[in-house]
C-alpha cells in the first residue's frame, strides 16, 4: 500500500488534533472544563505534549475563567 509522504499522520498528531479541535469546540460554546481538560491531557501524555502545546498555543492566552465574568466585561473587552 503507497502513500505519498505527505498524507503519513502519526497517532501523536492526531491525539493532539482530536484535543485540539475538542478545545476549539469547547470555546465556542463556553465550556471552560473541557478547555482546561484538553491542555491537561496534553501534559499528561509526553509523547503528543509538543504537539498538543503547539497546537493549544492561542488557548493559554485565554482567560479560561471567563464563564464567571459578567456579559458586560466581554463587551468591553470586544
């Protein structure tokens, strides 16, 4: 069975994706646990850890506490 080189995914990189996209979804509908469980397993697994880092890089300049914040402080902040 051929594959060209670059369709060749290893499971570390699709660990760190499915955690990827879980926090992606997770932000989208405010599910700050999720968030926080994603980036956690993340360090958990050393092998997918680089990967889930590079990947989650914009999630940790979140305020992953922002569920408890009034709908007024998201207007300001825009």
């Amino acid at each position: 069975m051929a594959m060209e080189l670059g369709t060749i995914v290893t499971q570390e990189q699709l660990a760190a994706d499915t955690l990827l996209q879980q926090a992606e979804e997770a932000l989208h509908t405010r599910d700050t646990p999720l968030v926080k469980t994603a980036l956690l397993i993340g360090e958990e697994i050393p092998d997918i850890q680089g990967l889930v880092e590079e990947k989650t890089s914009s999630l940790r300049v979140l305020d992953l506490d922002y569920t408890v914040k009034p709908a007024a402080h998201w207007a300001w902040e825009g």
